[in-house]
C-alpha cells in the first residue's frame, strides 16, 4: 500500500511569491492535514481538510491556504512568501475524523524563501 | 492553553542502554496520546498512541510509554536502545475537540553512542 506522497521534495521561492505544495493521501484515506516544522518553532497544525471541506486552521494568516480534491489530494498554497515561511511542510491523512484517527505523514516538502 | 513539553532537546545513550524520554502535557480534557518518530529527511512515523484503557502501551520496535493521569505524563522507554534508534521524537497531543488537530512538543533528539 502506497503511503502519503508528496511533490516536490524541495522548493525554492524568493520572497513575494507565491509556492504550491501537493500531497496524495493514503488510498481510501478523506481527512488530510499540513503541518508546517519550521526550525526553533516545532511541527505546528496549519489546516485540516475533510470531504473537501476545511475543517480546522491553526494560528497562520490567511496567505496561508489550499485546498482538497474530489479525489482527497490537497494543495498548501503560501502567498506572498516570508523569509520565515521557510520550513518543511509535512502532510498527513487519516481513515476518518477526530483525534484518535491515526495520522500517516509523508515525508514533507521543504520550503526554502530566499 | 493546550500544551506538550519535552523537557530534554538532546539525550544520548549507550547502545544497549536502557531509555526514557519525557513528556508531559497540558490539557483540560481527557486527551489522546501519541509518540512519532523522525528519521532525518523523513516523515513521522508512529510509535504507538493512548486513548483510554491499559495506561501502559506497547508499540513498534520496541518501545512502550505510560500514561500517569496524576503526572500529566507520557513518557517513552525502551530497554535496550539499538544504533538504528538514532532520531528525533515527538510527542503529541490531539482530543476530541480539537479538530484532528495534533499539538507537538518540540522534539528530543536521541543519538546513540557505539
């Protein structure tokens, strides 16, 4: 069984633009969710996608924002990049909602903002 | 506010050597439990989760944490560490009304010494 997949591996931006990060899901898998792991700050809860609706958002700014398919993949779009928006961007999906689903993460994104 | 700390950034132990890492959380309701591993350059993976029940709890490779209500504590061990048990873990926090939300303490890096 494939486990979560995401694209690109490595992304590098300069400051002011815009960068699109993608994660498959786990097969049969419907709730997806971002964690942004950012160096000194810890993994922290970016959004929560379930059925195609955001279900949760952490404490990040609205340029901060994405999306959920008809076929569970989701996007992580950051606008206007920050310096500090460099990171490594982790995307997890679960069997089903709530807190005791188990969360399966993918190997990340990393986010370099020049 | 909800809240997990890992008192200890960096341990290192032994090969063969017993190990505990700590963990403990701040949470008003009744929380779920978990322990991820990191590899360098990979995702999380789970180590093994309480929800309720047995306050002690086995999981993969080894290793087994105990839930003490009374100590608001989580902490991991394992008998005998392996090389290849080199990483960094994570402890998490999620409850029913957080959304799928997983709140993270920052990290223990573990290194193992020959």
């Amino acid at each position: 069984e494939a486990g979560v997949t995401q694209s690109p591996t490595h992304l590098i931006k300069t400051r002011g633009q815009q960068a699109t990060l993608r994660c498959s899901p786990i097969s049969g898998h419907t709730s997806v969710y971002w964690y942004q792991q950012a160096l000194g700050l810890g993994l922290q809860f970016l959004l929560w996608y379930d059925e195609g609706e955001e279900r949760n958002r952490g404490n990040f700014p609205p340029r901060f924002s994405g999306r959920q398919f008809p076929n569970y993949s989701s996007e992580l779009n950051v606008n206007a990049l920050e310096l500090e928006d460099s990171a490594l961007y982790l995307c997890a999906s679960s069997l089903g909602t709530g807190a005791y689903n188990e969360q399966f993460f993918g190997p990340g994104t990393r986010l370099t903002v020049l | 506010a909800q809240s997990v700390t890992q008192p200890d950034i960096h341990i290192t132990v032994s090969e063969g050597a017993s190990l505990e890492l700590r963990c403990n959380y701040s949470y008003g309701a009744t929380p779920y439990l978990f322990w991820y591993v990191q590899s360098p350059g990979q995702g999380l993976q789970l180590l093994l989760k309480y929800f309720s029940g047995d306050t002690l709890v086995q999981g993969i490779k080894g290793f087994e944490a105990e839930f003490k209500r009374s100590q608001s504590s989580f902490n991991l061990r394992k008998p005998s560490v392996h090389w290849s048990d080199a990483a960094e873990y994570f402890c998490a926090v999620g409850a029913y009304n957080q959304g799928g939300k997983l709140i993270f303490g920052q990290g223990t890096e573990l290194s193992v010494k020959p």
